[in-house]
C-alpha cells in the first residue's frame, strides 16, 4: 500500500504556552503522538496499537499562541509488529517544518503482546523513499 498523508490541526491557546510564552514542549509532544497515531490507526483496529518510542521531537523555531499547528503524520516504514511514522509541525506563517520526528507503534492482543501486522509499504515518492531509509536507520 502507498502512505497516506494526514492533517490534524491545532490552535495554540493560553493553557498551551510554556514560561517563554510559546507551545510548550509537552503539549507539542502530546499532539505529535496523536497525529502519529492517527496515520497508524488508518491501517490497523486502534485498539490494537501501542506507541514504543519517539524517537526525535526537533524544534527549529518556537510557536506563538493564536498560532493554527498543522500536523501531518504518515507512515514510513512497517516491520513485522512495528510501523514507524514521521511527523511534522507547520504554521500558515512557517511553510517549513517547525517541529519534526518519528515515533515507532507497534501492534499488540489483548494481553499486550506485539503481533504481526501483515503489511508492506510501497513507495514511488523520492521524498518517501528518503524517509523510509532514514526510518530504517532508527532500527
């Protein structure tokens, strides 16, 4: 199957903010594994998936409250139990990534066990191509 990418959206409000007055690091990560969750959950039951690691939440620039967060999250890589997503963070001000990783969920029973997932990803984007190596280097 190719990846799909998908969009959650964010407004930055005051409960949001850290001492700097900007998105709090915390808050950031919270949405980050939601989204990741979001690109794992259009492939496999939600129930069925547990997050493993983050393995990178890299900030360039800070996020200023009334600021839209767009976050786009699609998958990258699937092993035999893990799926690996990449994230990334943009604003209507910043086209770039602001914030940008991946975090690795695996697929787990009842009893919390990994199970195969039984899925293979194909890629024809350079772009995707580029990211599933990378992926595979955070093995």
């Amino acid at each position: 199957m190719e990846p799909t990418t998908f969009e959650t959206h964010r407004l930055v409000k005051s409960e949001d903010l850290n001492h700097h007055r900007t998105l709090f690091a915390g808050r950031c990560a919270e949405w980050f594994v939601e989204a990741g969750f979001i690109a794992a959950a259009s492939v496999l039951p939600p129930n069925e998936i547990v997050c493993l690691k983050i393995h990178g939440l890299e900030f360039t620039k800070p996020v200023q409250p009334g600021e839209i967060a767009c976050f786009r999250s699609k998958l990258v890589q699937a092993g035999r139990t893990s799926l690996i997503v990449y994230i990334t963070l943009s604003t209507p001000n910043h086209e770039s990534p602001i914030v940008q990783g991946f975090i690795t969920f695996v697929r787990v029973d009842e009893k919390g066990k990994s199970q195969p997932h039984n899925l293979t990803l194909t890629f024809s984007d350079p772009e995707d191509i580029r990211l599933n190596e990378e992926a595979g280097k955070l093995q």
